[in-house]
C-alpha cells in the first residue's frame, strides 16, 4: 500500500494525538511521612481556629495542609472556611475541584463522603451568589471604556455580562473620553442587582486619560504635564569621555616614559645607536597620544559640567548652530578619542 506525504503526515498527526489522549495525566508525588504529619496537625489547628471563630487563621491551616496532600479531604475544609468567610465565589470553585478529584482504587471512605458533600455544597452555592450587571450608558457605540471592579480590570467583552460577584460592598469605577464614574454597590446573598453608569460628560468631571494604553493620546482638555527635567546626556558623555580621557594619557604617558628611558641607557650623550630608534619613536607617538588624551579629558569635564549647569530646569536640549542637540556619545578609537552627536 502506497501513502502519499500528505495522508503520512496527517496520519501522524492523528496518531500522536490519540496518543497524547490516551496518556496517563502526570502522577503527583506521594507525600512523606512526615509531610502528612504537617497536614494532620494543620487539619487539627484549623479546626480549633474555626470553632474559635478565627476562619481566616482556619483557611490557612486547612489550605496548608490541602497544599501537601490534595485530597478531598482536606480540599472540602478549604470550602468550608471560604464559606465561613463569605468567599461564595472561591468556595463554589474549590468544591467543583474537589468533586472532580478523580476516585482512586481502595481509597479510604471518608474521601468518597467528601468528594460527595463537596458536588452537594457545590450545588447549593450557585443560587446564593449575587449577580451584578452593569448598564453603562453615555458612551457611543465603539467608545473604548475602561471598568474596574474593586480594583480588578474588567475585560471589553466581559462590561455588558453579568457578574457574579461575593456578597458585600463593591467599588465600580468607569473611565471613558476623560469622563470618570465610581460607584459603591451593595449585593447580598442570591441578589440580582442592575446598576447604571452614566458617562455623559458634564461641566463638573476633571478630564481622566483616555483609557487607550501607555502610548494612546491623552483624554480631551487635559494639560499636558510637564517635560521632567531629568539629568543632560552631556553629563554622561562629558564626564565618561573625561574618565578615558585621563586613563588614556595616563597609561600611554607612562609607556612614553618607559620607552625613553630605555632607550636613553643605550644613547651616548646626544647620540643613540639605530637599535633605539624604534623605542624612541614610539616613544614620541605615545607621548603626542597622552597629550591630546589629556587635551580631550579637560573638553569632556567641561562638557559635563556645562550639562550640570547649563540647562537649569529646562528640559530643552542645548542648541547649537546646526540645531538642538539631541544626543550625544562618547567615541573611542585607535590613536583617537572624542565625542559625536546628532543634531
């Protein structure tokens, strides 16, 4: 039988994914012995912490000792406190999870009543948590709005779906073309509740920044801030130029030193043998490349501290006959050194 490339691939393609499908999900490790003895003592505070009324000290022992062994067990001690705590929403999750724990060979009994009791508080907790929906009004179709709940992004397509929310108060805020709405909401148990926001613009809203990204415009009327001053680039490329400037002469200042010396130890008075010529002649070389090394170290502190001086509290670049000068970096070379800029 004759395959072609095509029905090979695709072939291949199927039976991978069957095989992906059939493969056993990842195992988790069995906790030691002495991690379940953290568990059973955590278990045994949370539930001393609970009949005490401190739920929230209870959530976190029972969720420290779910942590180590994620069983039902302890996952339906973790609902439990959430609810205790008025987490509705939280605690509907955690029971839905420790439904789908799947059943293991000879596991013990009370993992079967609790797999059980969780899908029973599962079901109960749908119908007691409340439902926000936000009608926002004001805005044209394809305005760009921005909603937080309780500090939390709202996404585009989530703004007109009903929210389902834990019981208490809620702090809606809507930002759309500079105009800004806050608005607390109570809910309760099993509650329905419709809230409106109106963002028609008014003569009392302050302008808010357009909700359009770092990069988008700002909201209309808003002033535009104030350039930060922040330090020159001549500062950096001054000074930086300045460092290599002395480092530069230094090191060939002292090679142009040792140079002449050695070869003035072979020169006879104002006389000195071929064999010197070489050393004498880098000699000259070194010493002109320390001067001018020197020469650019004086330029480039003198450019720095004009940067430190010269621009105040301007955050105008300095401008020179060919115009502002936008960027300035120091440029190093062989036999050379100096500073280049764009303008």
């Amino acid at each position: 039988m004759t395959l072609s490339i095509g029905r090979t691939s695709r072939l291949a393609a199927l039976l991978t994914a069957v095989a992906i499908a059939l493969a056993p999900g990842p195992a988790f490790a069995e906790p030691t012995a002495a991690e379940k003895e953290t568990a059973r003592a955590m278990m045994k505070d949370g539930r001393i912490k609970r009949d005490s009324g401190d739920h929230k000290g209870a959530l976190e022992a029972f969720q420290a000792a779910d942590t180590i062994m994620k069983v039902p067990t302890t996952g339906l001690e973790v609902g439990r406190s959430q609810v205790d705590l008025g987490l509705l929403v939280e605690a509907r999750d955690t029971f839905l999870r420790v439904s789908r724990i799947p059943e293991q060979p000879g596991e013990p009994a009370p993992f079967k009543d609790a797999r059980k009791e969780a899908s029973d508080l599962a079901a109960k907790l749908e119908d007691r948590i409340p439902t926000l929906k936000m009608v926002v009004s004001g805005v044209d179709s394809g305005t760009s709005v921005a909603v937080t709940i309780d500090g939390n992004p709202v996404g585009p397509a989530m703004i007109a779906l009903p929210q389902k929310l834990n019981p208490g108060t809620h702090r809606i805020v809507a930002i759309a073309r500079g105009v800004k709405r806050s608005v607390d909401v109570e809910l309760k148990e099993g509650e329905l509740k419709e809230v409106a926001i109106d963002l028609t613009a008014s003569g009392d809203d302050t302008p808010e920044p357009t909700p359009t990204g770092p990069s988008g415009p700002s909201a209309p009327g808003k002033p535009e801030a104030p350039a930060e001053s922040g330090t020159s680039p001549l500062v950096y490329a001054g000074f930086a130029v300045a460092g290599v400037g002395v480092v530069v002469g230094s090191v060939t200042g002292i090679l142009a030193m040792s140079k002449t010396n050695a070869a003035k130890d072979q020169c006879d008075g104002t006389r000195c043998p071929p064999a010197t010529h070489d050393d004498l002649s880098s000699a000259r070389t070194m010493a002109t490349v320390s001067t001018i090394s020197f020469v650019t170290a004086l330029v480039g502190a003198g450019v720095g501290v004009y940067g430190l001086l010269g621009r105040g509290a301007s955050a105008e670049p300095p401008k020179t006959s060919l115009g502002p000068l936008r960027q300035v970096e120091p440029v190093i070379g062989l036999g050379s050194i100096g500073l280049v800029g764009s303008f």
